[in-house]
C-alpha cells in the first residue's frame, strides 16, 4: 500500500516495505516476473494545514515530502520499479479520476442528492460512514455531527450482492478482514409490510428481519427525512430538533405525530413517532418497534411511556419435549407471558410465539418462515433482501484534492465536463485562512466556466472528491509506463490481479471495499476483465513501543532521556504501556538515525527478525544490536576466510556427497554440507509458507553458527565452506540485500547477487544421518552427544548408560526408569539414595 507523503518514512513504513521487498526479491529470484512498484497518496488535509500554518502551497510542500521520502525509501534498498511511479495529486493522475467520475455520470452510478453527512467540524468536511471511527473523525479524533448538506455519492449499493459474494472467493485474505467485509455489507433478510396510516390513504412501509416480532409492534418510528414526516407532523420547529439529533443511535429523543398506524396482523392502531435514531439511508426510513424484543425500542418505550407486549417467551427444556410439528401447546405460556410485562429489558433471543394469533406457540425461527410465506399470500407485503452498506459519499469541502468535473448551469441544470477538457485543473490563486470551508469558492477564475451544452455562463462544482478515490485505482495504474496510457487495456489484463498486497488492517473496510467496488465498475464499462484486485493479503502487525512521560515536560522522545531521566529537567522518567508508535506520544524511531548507526540492513533485519509479519513487533535495542552483531559476525567470517575462498577453484557438486560413494566429503564438511541443504530447504518453506520470515532469520543464524566453528581440512572442505558462506549471503540477501552484495562480490562472485538463482536443496543431503541425544538424570541434563539418526530404543538406553559421564552420575544408584523422547532425549529416573 503506497503512503501519504507526511515528510518522514516511520518504522510502520519500514517493515511493511521490507515484506514487500522480500517478497519482490525471492520471487525474482526464483524465476518470475515481477512488478514492484510505488507512488504517493498524496491528495489529503495535512498540506492545506501545512499552507495554512507555514504559508507553504499544499504542491510545493507534497513534493518536497515525496523527494525526501523517496531518497529514504532508496536508502533503505527497497527494489522498486521507479518507471510506474504514480502521484495521485499529479493532473496526469487525477485527470483519470475525473474520467472514471464521468464514466459512473453516465451510468448513474454518481449522482448527486440532499443528505444527512457526517460533518467534521475541525476538518470543515464531509466524512464517509467508513471514516468516522467511535463517532469521531478517523483523522483529527474530533467528534462528529450531522449536517444536511448537497453532496455527490456513488452508487456502492448497486454492487452489494456482487461485493459480499465476492468474499467466498477472498480465499487468500486473513478471515478477520474478509469478515469486516461481509459485516460492513450486512446482507439482511426479511420482510417489507405496509402500515396504513388510520383515516388517510397514506402508508408506511417498514423493513423487519424479524416478522416473528408483528404482534408485538407498538408503535412506528419514522425518520425525521422521512417523506411523511413533514406531512404528519403539525410543529416543524419541534421537527427540526429532531433532526439536528439525526443518525443518533444513542438518542432517545421522539416526536408524537399525533396520527396512528393500523397493524396489519392485528388491526391494533399503535401512536406514530418521528425519533433520530431511524435512518433514512437504511430499509425505509421507518421502523417497526417491538419493544419488548429490541432494547432501543424499550428504552425509547420506557422514556416516552409506551406499553411493552410480550410476544416470545424463552423455551423452557420441559417444554421442548412436548413439540409437535414445531408448535408447542402448553398454558403455561400465558403465564409466562404475564411475568415477563414487568421486564427490565428486551428478551432479543429466540424462544416460543405467544399472543400471536394462529403463530402462537410455534418456535420464532419457523414462525419467521411461516409468517413471511403468511405475508407474501396475503397481499400485505413481500419478502426482500437489504444491504446495511451505504452509497459513498464522496462530496469534500476542501482545496486540495480531485475536482469534481460538474458544471451548473442555469438553463442546463448538471452538466458534466466533456471528456476532451480534462482535467480540471486545480487553481493556484488560493489562499488558505483556515476558516470559511473550501479556499475554491474564492477562486473566481475557477469557479467561472461556461456551459458545455449551451455555452451559457456557468458555475464548476466547488466540492473535491474523498482521497479514497485516489487509492480506489492506482494499482491497475502501476499496470503502464508513466509515459503510457493509464488504462492500457493489454497491460491490464497482462499484470492483473495483484497477486501479493501488503498493508494494514485498519484499511480492512475504507481501502479494500472501496478497491474492490472500483474494479467491478471498471470491469463493467470493459477497461478489464476482473471482479477482485487482489489475490492475496498479509495485514502487518503494528511496530510498538513503551511510551516515556517526563512529570513536567510530558511526553518524550528516546533519544530526549538519559539514564532514565529528562535531558531538559533531569527529573526521572515514567516508562508506560508498549503501544503503537505514534508522534503524537514520541514513542517513535526515526529510521534515518537507524541507518546512520546500523545501516539500512540492520533496520530491515530486525525489523523482519522480531516477531512473524502478521503480529504486533515490539521494539528493542536489546534486538537491534542483535541483528547488528548478527550481520557485523558474519562479515567477519567472509573477510577471515576471502583469500583462501577467492582462490579455491574447487566446485562442490551435490552427487559427491553419498554414503554410498567412494570418495565422499569428510564426515566433518558433511555436517556443515547437511546443515546448508537444511538450511536452504527451511528458509525456502518459511518464506513460502504465509511468509514466516523470522523463523527463515533464524534458520540462517544457526547456519551461520555452524559456519563459523567449520575449519576445512582439505580442498572438499574449503568447498564445503565456500558452498555454505554462498548460500548464507543468497537466502540473506532479499532480507539484508547490500551487505550480502558486498560479501558476494568479495570472495570473487559475479553478476549481481540479485541476478542470481534462489538456492535448491538436495533432500538426500538435507536428511540427517546423526542426531543430538540428550541425555537428563532426573529431569537434569547431564551429557550430549551424536548418535546414528533411527536408532532402535534399546540401543539408545544402552549408549545413554553406557556413556562416561552418565556411568559416573548414576553409580551406586537405583535406576527406576529409562524414558526414550522421540529418540532424542533420554531420561534416566534414580532414587534419592
């Protein structure tokens, strides 16, 4: 996933970069083809706030970010193909959302309504229902509020079955994601019903996924945008408060229209209310409420002095027994039915129908079917299916970002831009206070335009769209050359579906949905063949560490504490939590003082080393000095044995190495030669499988252990080494790619290690012949030595009694066991005496 050119990579950016460099680097290696680009998301807030408080236009201070950031990440050794370098505020980049917008104009998948928006005051925008996090803005934290403002959408909604069917086919996501997905999309079943207003022609028809509930409906919510809610309501001003409650979940408060609705399964008339909590934007706009059996209606019931009716009771096991056909006859219902209008909450579960009708006493799941075939026959209403997904509002009211190709014209009403004048260009006569929304509405050169149609004076659309957009595509951009066309359908077809993408779980509902919704649009006006952008996900886990609070200068970075104590007040420091780093509690690492002291390497090393992709990596110096002496050893090994390598024009080859053969490497180079192949086999299967590169490190560690204590005692055995330091710096080199060249280049290797073939194993050399027998005295190890791997287990027990220092440790003593672990470790149990 490209970032946001902030100024500065961090250490989220590191290891993310790094598995995708890995990756990229050991695919290459193995033979494929492989494209590993990047870019900038770099439409967004921070630069209007950059011009705002440093008088920086958002281009100058976006580019100098993305020069900055880039000579970092080409620090840090990240192969990228720099030649698809895509930046998303660049006019040839944004000319393509514009287009697309235009596209979905066509196809009435943008379109443009009066609405409810989620309003960040802070930001002076409009924030998509993915964007608001807790009810406060996902990127100042401030809350947000309701506003009803014009705003343009696309159409979302029109692809929630293709989008939630889709998720069976995510085979190569982690569950959790594809599950935010499937909850995001909220695939509901039920039953839409009509309620007829009493004395009037009018009804409100109310969506319900649980018709087991109808008898119980006394009263109807309506929402305050409704269609008849300014029709049944006398007092607009008491309306209005409602609406400025609107979209409240939290909100108890409700209007009295003063009408009544007739229940349809009961003719019961219940009072009709007009309450903030029902969304327009979901179902119908109005709600059955069955208080007894939903605890918004009950607290909503309560505060308003509504009755509660009771109309499923749990199944008690008793009565379970006395089922027939689904339906249970027992009187004592009825009095449970009484106890339970004294409730203190609704009883949501599911249990037996009572007071409803003909459905009483069957079980709520068949009264479900039953009551909705009921429905369906009766003419009073039809079975559907809802999506709780919204349409995206893409609407914001600020400069810096994609303008949206619309102009209103008086004769004309909406007009959109003709595809030959794209892109609206971005105005550069702004000027950024900070106050009054977008700084576009006082760019009169901008706003002014003449009407495509009629050629009339006209005026652009001031609102820009969400950054999301940008994101929604750029993977299929990365497709072509920065010299080609964005949409070249061969290369497309050629280079998609991405097959690895690496990011955050936070993108798991904004990001992702979004993609995905953008490739089936374009598959459906033909720019490519594809439903799903991505064919596998690795979300990595958050780089974290322990936060430092000085009591008077309060939060600090590391390098602003000295022996425990604040560099400004000398006072000592609290050490809090491990938690993400974040600047806004200095717990950060600036990756260019990393490099500076350890070198890209040992940044990228440690950063891959420290815990498995996927979980949470807690920092340590204690681990950053590791990696460093890991790397600074194995230099030491290569410079110790260059001359004799260089010159050695021995070259191992894998049919020497046979027990069977008559001239076979010493048993000790056969070790070390066994240890290689072992080695390239585990770090191979690591990587392969679900990138589990901190156990590859580790395999490279031990091999370098081995390594380093081999002293060759013939020209097979500088070959064994030489063979063994070769295959270290190749299975090293996609995770520490400059150290491993230099070494590579040092013993007299040519081309470029990176041109070079990923390592195979011999599986006959990687099968152990000898392994390590431990041998315990009481749970306490005594002895370790190699024996013949398969051993039967009495000639285990024998060489475990039999071995010198065992003899010795169990003299005079009674054996009450022998225990043999998996021909391994032997335990010996002995009496006290």
């Amino acid at each position: 996933m490209f970032p946001y050119p902030s100024g500065k990579i961090h250490m989220g950016h590191v290891r993310n970069y790094a598995i995708g460099d890995v990756i990229a680097r050991y695919k290459r290696m193995r033979g494929f083809k492989v494209l590993h680009p990047m870019g900038w998301d770099a439409f967004g807030l921070p630069a209007e706030n950059a011009a705002i408080k440093q008088g920086v236009p958002p281009a100058k201070w976006t580019y100098e970010n993305i020069d900055y950031m880039k000579k970092q990440l080409n620090r840090m050794g990240f192969s990228y193909d720099w030649d698809r370098e895509a930046t998303t505020c660049s006019p040839e980049y944004y000319k393509w959302n514009q287009w697309f917008f235009l596209k979905m104009f066509e196809n009435e998948l943008a379109y443009k309504k009066s609405a409810f928006v989620n309003w960040c005051a802070s930001c002076m925008t409009v924030l998509a229902n993915e964007q608001v996090i807790d009810g406060k803005c996902w990127r100042c934290d401030t809350e947000v509020i309701q506003k009803e403002l014009d705003q343009w959408f696309f159409r979302i909604t029109h692809y929630a079955k293709d989008l939630l069917d889709g998720c069976d086919t995510l085979t190569g996501w982690p569950e959790n994601v594809v599950a935010m997905q499937r909850n995001w999309i909220g695939k509901s079943e039920g039953v839409e019903i009509d309620f007829a207003v009493d004395n009037t022609n009018d009804k409100i028809r109310i969506f319900t996924t649980r018709p087991d509930t109808l008898w119980g409906t006394t009263f109807i919510c309506l929402a305050p945008r409704h269609p008849l809610s300014e029709k049944l309501i006398v007092n607009n001003h008491r309306l209005d408060s409602v609406k400025a409650r609107y979209g409240d979940v939290e909100s108890k408060e409700g209007l009295f229209t003063g009408k009544y609705a007739i229940n349809p399964m009961n003719k019961e008339k219940i009072p009709i209310y007009i309450a903030s909590f029902v969304l327009m934007e979901y179902g119908t706009g109005a709600i059955m409420s069955v208080p007894a059996h939903n605890q918004r209606d009950f607290d909503f019931a309560r505060e308003h002095d509504l009755p509660v009716k009771t109309v499923i009771v749990p199944e008690e096991q008793s009565a379970v027994s006395s089922r027939q056909s689904g339906k249970i006859q027992d009187s004592r219902f009825k009095i449970q039915s009484r106890e339970i209008q004294n409730q203190e909450s609704a009883f949501g579960g599911e249990g037996i129908l009572v007071n409803s009708g003909q459905f009483s006493g069957l079980r709520s799941d068949i009264a479900r079917t039953e009551i909705s075939r009921f429905i369906e026959e009766s003419g009073i209403g039809r079975r559907v299916v809802n999506y709780k997904i919204r349409d995206w509002g893409i609407s914001r009211q600020r400069y810096w970002g994609t303008p949206i190709p619309i102009i209103y014209c008086k004769n004309c009403d909406i007009v959109p831009v003709n595809e030959k004048d794209l892109p609206v260009l971005l105005p550069e006569d702004v000027k950024f206070t900070g106050k009054g929304g977008s700084p576009l509405l006082d760019s009169q050169d901008f706003i002014n335009a003449r009407c495509p149609k009629c050629g009339g004076e006209a005026k652009r659309e001031t609102d820009t769209m969400d950054t999301f957009v940008d994101s929604s595509w750029y993977f299929i951009r990365f497709c072509s050359r920065k010299d080609e066309n964005a949409l070249n359908k061969g290369n497309i077809s050629y280079l998609m579906p991405v097959d690895q993408y690496v990011g955050g779980v936070e993108h798991a509902v904004l990001h992702l949905l979004y993609s995905r919704f953008f490739t089936r649009v374009l598959r459906d006006i033909g720019i490519t063949d594809l439903g799903e952008p991505f064919l596998n996900l690795l979300t990595q886990g958050m780089v974290c560490k322990e936060t430092l609070k000085c009591p008077e200068h309060s939060w600090l970075f590391p390098e602003e504490v000295k022996d425990n104590r604040c560099e400004h007040c000398g006072r000592e420091v609290i050490k809090g939590r491990v938690e993400k780093m974040s600047k806004s509690r200095r717990n950060v690492i600036d990756p260019d003082h990393l490099i500076v002291k350890y070198g890209a390497d040992t940044s990228r090393l440690f950063s891959l080393f420290a815990a498995p992709p996927e979980k949470d990596l807690e920092w340590s110096d204690k681990g950053v000095e590791g990696a460093y002496r890991f790397l600074h050893r194995l230099w030491g090994i290569v410079y110790k044995n260059r001359d004799k390598l260089q010159v050695t024009s021995y070259k191992l080859k894998n049919k020497e190495f046979s027990e069977q053969n008559s001239s076979p490497v010493t048993r000790h180079s056969s070790r070390l030669l066994r240890k290689t192949h072992q080695t390239i086999k585990r770090v191979t299967t690591d990587i392969e499988k679900e990138y589990h590169f901190n156990t590859a490190i580790a395999a490279l560690m031990e091999l370098v252990n081995e390594i380093s204590a081999f002293q060759p005692e013939d020209d097979k055995g500088l070959g064994v080494l030489k063979n063994a330091i070769e295959t270290t710096l190749l299975l090293l080199s996609p995770f520490s790619p400059h150290i491993s060249e230099e070494l590579w280049e040092a013993i007299g290797n040519y081309p470029s290690i990176s041109e070079n073939k990923w390592p195979e194993w011999d599986e006959e050399i990687a099968r152990e012949v000898e392994v390590e027998l431990v041998i315990q005295i009481n749970g306490k190890v005594r002895s370790k030595f190699m024996i013949p791997q398969g051993l039967e287990e009495e000639n285990i027990k024998e060489k475990a009694l039999n071995a010198p220092k065992i003899r010795s440790s169990i003299e005079g003593k009674t054996i009450k066991k022998v225990l043999v672990v998996k021909g391994r470790l032997v335990n010996i149990v002995t009496s006290n005496e």
